[in-house]
C-alpha cells in the first residue's frame, strides 16, 4: 500500500514506499552487507598482522592499557573506525540497487542534505557538552584529572574528525535510516519506528567496554540516546540532526573527556574516574530536552530560514 501523495510528499521515515522493501529485499540486503562488513574487518586484521603493527589493537580489548604511544592509539582507533566504516560502502553499493530508490532518500527526505540543521545540532551538543565540563570543573574538580597531553590531542584531532564523522554516518544510516524506514514500513505507529531501531542500537553497542563495565546503565545509556536520536530524525525529516549531534558527542568523548573503560582508545585533554552510568542516565534527559528546544524552537526565531523545518 502507498500512501497518498507522491514521493515528495512522504516523510523521512516512509521513504521506504519509494521503493521495493519487500522482507526478501531486506533479508538479502542484510545477507550482502553483514558477511561482506565481516571480510572487510578480517582483511584488516590480517593487514595489520602483516605490516607488524597487530599488537597496537592490545589497546581495544584493555582500554587501562598503562604506557601508550599515540601511533598505537591512532592504529588502535583507525582499526576501530574501520570495522564500523566498513558497512558504509557496502550499504551505499546494495541499498540503492536491491530497493530501488536513491541513495539520499536513505539520509533526508528533502531534496538535499540540511546542513544548517546538522551545524546547529552539532553546535548545541558541543556548547552543551562544554559546559558540563566547565560546571565539574567549578563544582567537583577532583572529579577530572588533567592529561597534559595536549599536544597529542592536536595532532589526533583531525584524523578523529574525519573517521568519527564517516563512523557516525554508517551508524545513522543504517540504524535511524535504514531500519527506521523498514520499520515504518512494516508497522506505521511512531513509537514502534523509534523503539525497534533504538533497543538494535544498544544490543549493537552492549560488547562496549562501558556495557562490560556496568552493563543495565551503560545500556539504558546508549538506549536513551538512540530514542533521542530516532525522536529527532523523525521531527527532522532526516538524519542532519541526529547526525550532528552524534558527532559532536563521539567527538568530546575521544577528544575531550575520556572514560578508564571507553571504547575509544584515543589521547583526551581530560580523564575521569571510575564512571557512574546511573548518574549519567540521569542527567542526560535535562541536556537532551535544552538541545531540542534549541534546534527545533530556538533556532528557528534567530534564522527565519529554519521555519521551514
């Protein structure tokens, strides 16, 4: 059944109706990304092993790894980013062709990326992220211990960008993008379209050292974020906001802030101590509800153009 209007006129999460999303369509899709994303990783790791440099992924699976090179680290986190890039040339290729409509439709349902909505997003996380550092700075600084390693952040930080940014491209496409739209397709509620890509993203993230460390927060963490995420795609119309604002926090938590058990092997200005997930579960809601209010209210008061949103 197609919904009334022309594809123009769907909604980012009913662009599946622009295509062919039959069940066999999605299975085989999944059958050519996942196995293919799996050789890709393997490759790597055979790469790494026969140039000599297997030894620096020591770091992924022992994140209080005590003495690290910053060439380690960057091996470290390009082999990370590598394994979940990976799927991305894989869904451009197999997407398109297997469903039958364009590759943006998997990103927006508008004509062309917003990247207004996106530089906003990642803008209100940032300032948001930066100035709950600020308050523990002021009101808990025992909380943070300064690295001193400045110098290795600098020289880190354009790579990071650039791996974080594609790294965070896969992962909306496919989990607020992709089985977004399939499941919009399947059942029409918002809330089955939110809650199914969300609970896929927390299982996705569970082998995470955060979740090996205090896995019922860690999780309801990650599943609290995805929801967020999902809510503001679909009032977006695309992934420009969930896009920017998962940039900007994967790029505070391997640049700025890092965690003794963090996935991300990478120098950080500052170190926490043990983390408290609970904690941070609750304190999320308020900094989500200020970033919304941003993009969604506020912004549109101060550019007129965002109106249109």
């Amino acid at each position: 059944m197609t919904p009334p209007g022309g594809a123009e006129q769907l909604s980012f999460a009913e662009q599946a109706y622009r295509g062919e999303s039959a069940p066999w369509r999605a299975v085989l899709a999944l059958l050519f990304i996942l196995p293919g994303t799996y050789l890709l990783v393997y490759l790597t790791v055979l790469a790494y092993s026969q140039l000599g440099i297997g030894a620096a992924l020591v770091l992924l699976t022992m994140p209080e790894f005590g003495s690290r090179g910053l060439v380690d680290e960057f091996l470290a986190f390009l082999f990370l980013m590598i394994s979940i890039i990976a799927v991305l040339p894989l869904m451009r290729l197999v997407l398109p062709w297997l469903h039958r409509r364009p590759w943006l439709s998997f990103v927006t349902a508008r004509p062309r990326f917003d990247w207004a909505l996106f530089a906003q997003s990642f803008g209100a996380m940032l300032a948001l992220a930066g100035g709950t550092l600020l308050l523990t700075l002021w009101l808990s600084p025992g909380e943070l211990h300064w690295t001193a390693k400045w110098r290795s952040v600098a020289l880190f930080a354009p790579f990071a960008l650039v791996l974080l940014s594609l790294q965070v491209l896969t992962e909306e496409v496919f989990f607020r993008g992709y089985l977004m739209q399939l499941t919009g397709r399947v059942a029409r509620p918002w809330l089955i379209r939110l809650v199914v890509p969300a609970l896929l993203f927390a299982a996705a993230h569970s082998a995470n050292p955060e979740a090996s460390y205090d896995f019922f927060w860690a999780s309801a963490n990650y599943l609290l974020l995805a929801l967020y995420l999902g809510a503001i795609s679909l009032k977006g119309d695309g992934l420009e906001a969930s896009a920017g604002l998962h940039l900007a926090n994967n790029l505070y938590v391997a640049l700025v802030v890092g965690l003794p058990v963090s996935v991300s092997p990478g120098p950080t200005l500052w170190l926490s101590g043990p983390p408290d997930f609970k904690m941070s579960f609750l304190e999320m809601p308020p900094l989500l509800a200020l970033h919304y209010m941003f993009i969604f209210w506020l912004a549109p008061k101060i550019w007129p153009h965002a109106k249109q949103r």
